[in-house]
C-alpha cells in the first residue's frame, strides 16, 4: 500500500479539478445557426450532433421526394428546416444549462 507524505497530500489537497469554463451560449448560437450540428459538437455532444445532421439531411430528402414540384423550395425541404430549428434551439439550450451551472458553481 502506497502512502503520501505530508507535502505530497497538501499537494494533492491544493489541486483544483475544476473543469474549464463551457463556452458563451450566445456564440453557440451563433455556430448553430452558421454550422449545423456543429453547435452540439462545441457543446461536447458530438454524437447528438450527428444525429441531427442526419435526421436533418433524411427528412429533407424525404420531404422533397414526397412533395410536388409546384410547392416552394422551403417547402419541399421542410423537414430538414424542422431538425435544423430543433438542433439550433437544443444547442442553445444545453449551452445556456452549462454556462448557468459554471456561473452558480463558482
């Protein structure tokens, strides 16, 4: 069994574990919207990010084969419009939870 001295375990005791500071909600914003998907990604969320990049791309091709060429263009890609306003509000969302909770903690 190992044991510390007294310098190692006030060492020990002075490290803080702190986790970096999350990044601003409103630039995860801002990359949600530019980027999509991307803002989960900076959210440390990249699988959901992926996720919604691939619902996003399959509803819209699946809107636009089901649709009619008479109906408008955001028309005809609604579907993906729909994840891609779910994926910019969920990003925004998990952002702003992180940054209240850093925010509270300190």
């Amino acid at each position: 069994m190992m044991t510390l001295d007294k310098n190692q375990t006030s060492d020990l005791n002075n490290q803080k574990t702190t986790s970096p500071s999350p990044r601003h909600p409103y630039l995860i914003l801002a990359i949600a919207i530019l980027f999509p998907g991307v803002g989960q990604v900076m959210n440390s969320q990249p699988a959901r990010g992926l996720v919604m990049l691939f619902f996003m791309l399959t509803l819209g091709l699946i809107t636009y084969k089901v649709s009619t060429p008479e109906i408008s263009l955001i028309g005809r890609f609604a579907g993906g419009i729909f994840i891609y306003a779910v994926a910019i509000m969920d990003a925004y969302k998990w952002s702003r939870i992180r940054w209240n909770e850093h925010q509270f903690s300190k």
